[in-house]
C-alpha cells in the first residue's frame, strides 16, 4: 500500500485578487487539504473512474478490486464537503468497508458514529452507511454520489432504486456506482444493460484476470477445478442465464399460463404450499401426476392467514385434488390446523437444514437433465 505523509498549511498565502469571503475559503480548503492513505489503484480499477457516467453498472469477478474502488469514488466528494452513501444487502456486508474508510479518513474525520455508521469530515461532508435489508433505507436522504456494493445480492433492488434511491440524487444532481458480481439474470443484469438505451448510463467489465495483483496460477488452478458455469460467473463475471445454481430452467419452464381442470380431467392432481405473508411470497403449485408436469399455481403476499386459507380452498375444490404436501414450520402449523379441521388430505412438512438439501439436490439434478 502507498501512502503519504499529512501535511497542513498554517499561513497559506492568499492571492492578491480574491475577495475576503473567497480569502477565508481557500485559507479553509487549504487548512483541510491533507494527503490521505489511499491504495493505488490498478489500470483496470483506473479506467472505470476515469471512464464513469453518470450511473454506472461494474460487473467484476471475485477478488478485483472492487470495494477499494467504490471507496475511492465515494470519498472524493465527500472530501469537497458532500453528502454521500453507501448501500450494502445486509448491515454485516458494511462491517469491513466501515473500517476501511475509518482508517483511510482518520486525519479528517471531524465525528464518527458506529452504531449509525456514518462519519462527519471537517471538510463538511459526510458519509453515510445503510443496509438494505430494509429496501427503504436511505428514504428522505440527498446525496451527491452513492454507491451500492454486492449489487446483485441485493434482493430487493429494483424497488430500492426506483423508489428510494433514486430520488435521493436529484437535490445534487448526484451519481451512482452499483458494482457486484454477477448473480443470475437478476436486476443488477438488467442494470448492466441500460446503457444500451439510456445515454447517462455506463457498464463495465472486468475479470478476476483483470487485477494484477492476483497470481494468475491461482485463477488457473480454480479454472480446472470450479465447474465450467461457476467459473464463469464467479471469475469471468459473466451473466449465467438460469441463476447461480439451477441450469435448465428456461427449458423447464414452458407453461406460460395454468391449464384448466378439464384438460386433465380423470388424472391424480396433488398440491404443494410454501407459505409467507409480508417479506415473501406465498406460493399454492399443482401438478398432475399422469402429465408429470405442473398445471396451475398462485402466488401472493401481504394478505391475511384467512383470506390465503380461503384461495387454498377455492384452488382444492376447482381441481378436486388428491393430495396437498405443505410447510409446516411456525406459521404453516396453524394455517394446516386450520384447514385439517375442514378435512382435507392435508399432510405438514418440516423444511430444515437436514431435510433441504436432499430436496434440493434432486431439484437441482431433474431440472438440469430434463
């Protein structure tokens, strides 16, 4: 790492021209100008800053480089007394940027607050840190540049942009940065492609390859011994169509809308339930056993127990099924009380650590083969 000595002036000289508000400007920059210790940044990392639009989408693979470079962009305005955030999936993914820029910062951190994850610089500007496990964090907040790490294990991302952070870059006419790895065909691809229509946008990418620092033996060794997918999208930083672990599914998934009970009429329908009700979806799934495939499925959130009791109900008695096999684990149990008391061939299911993986192992292996 490379760092460099602070200096401060004490009796800066102040041209003859400037007026004395301008005077005691410039005596304050120049009381706060200090050389901090910064990483150098590689050529890769150095052609996205000085390449970058307004919005930027940096697809990367694993070990690049790129929380140093995020850091880099987002204390230079804050440096010139602005506003800035950083946007992480979850308050333990801010736990080592935190540190990091704590450290880089220390000769100008006027306060810092840990708990709040935000840090005041005498140059007046100030960074703040957010989780967004909570889509709506940052609500209310102005910045002049953010950056959002890990983009695409963000899970709600699309509505934290749209909704929330976007707008909190429109008092400063801000920018943003989203950088990550490539997790699937999620938002953060679909980010990575609004340059392709939207002018003020930019996308790079860069592989693993791309940082000089990593033995290229290394990347080497995990290419002949990661599968062929995963080292692409973990190395190459290239979109794997069909997510990160299922193959296939596209070529799986060839209903376009449910069929009707008279299609399979005669046949053996049975059910599957995995319920929620605010942070996740609840999803009712038929399937006929003489087709072999799925034929009719709901999905919905933010709805009273009873009323998703009642579309349960109107589902089973519409296709007269045989069988349900649903989640039991805290709230599945009571819903399940519920609906056996109507005497229905009902059946709970305990998902656990033990009884996950089998199933989605065998998931895994029928999808990838069909």
């Amino acid at each position: 790492m490379q760092t460099a000595s602070t200096e401060q002036w004490s009796k800066p000289l102040v041209p003859d021209w400037l007026n004395r508000a301008a005077a005691e400007a410039w005596r304050e920059a120049q009381r706060t100008a200090v050389l901090l210790p910064l990483l150098a940044l590689h050529p890769a990392q150095l052609a996205i800053k000085r390449n970058a639009a307004r919005f930027n989408a940096i697809r990367c693979g694993r070990r690049f480089g790129k929380d140093v470079l995020l850091q880099d962009v987002l204390i230079e305005p804050a440096l010139h007394g602005q506003p800035v955030g950083w946007f992480a999936p979850t308050y333990k993914d801010t736990a080592d940027n935190w540190r990091d820029l704590i450290f880089r910062l220390a000769s100008v951190i006027k306060a810092s607050n840990k708990t709040e994850k935000r840090i005041d610089l005498t140059s007046g500007g100030w960074i703040e840190m957010w989780s967004l496990e909570d889509p709506d964090s940052g609500r209310g907040r102005k910045y002049k540049r953010i950056v959002v790490n890990e983009a695409s294990k963000v899970r709600e991302l699309q509505y934290s942009w749209e909704y929330v952070i976007r707008a909190t870059l429109t008092d400063l006419a801000g920018d943003a940065f989203f950088g990550g790895t490539p997790k699937g065909l999620n938002y953060f691809y679909r980010l990575c492609r609004q340059h392709e229509t939207h002018p003020d946008w930019r996308a790079f990418h860069f592989t693993t390859y791309d940082n000089p620092f990593i033995p290229r033996a290394e990347l080497d060794a995990l290419r002949a011994e990661l599968p062929d997918r995963v080292f692409r999208q973990e190395i190459m930083a290239e979109f794997v169509e069909d997510g990160a672990y299922f193959q296939n599914v596209g070529a799986c998934a060839t209903i376009a809308e449910p069929d009707t009970p008279e299609q399979h009429a005669g046949h053996v329908i049975v059910g599957g339930v995995d319920w929620a009700k605010k942070d996740d979806y609840t999803v009712l799934t038929l399937g006929c056993q003489n087709c072999n495939r799925v034929v009719d499925w709901q999905w919905f959130n933010e709805i009273d127990y009873h009323l998703q009791r009642a579309r349960f109900l109107a589902l089973h008695e519409r296709w007269g099924v045989l069988y349900w096999l649903v989640e039991s684990n805290s709230i599945g149990e009571p819903n399940i009380e519920e609906l056996q008391y109507a005497d229905l061939p009902i059946e709970g299911f305990d998902m656990t650590p033990t009884s996950k993986p089998p199933l989605i192992t065998s998931i895994r292996r029928r999808i990838n083969s069909s």
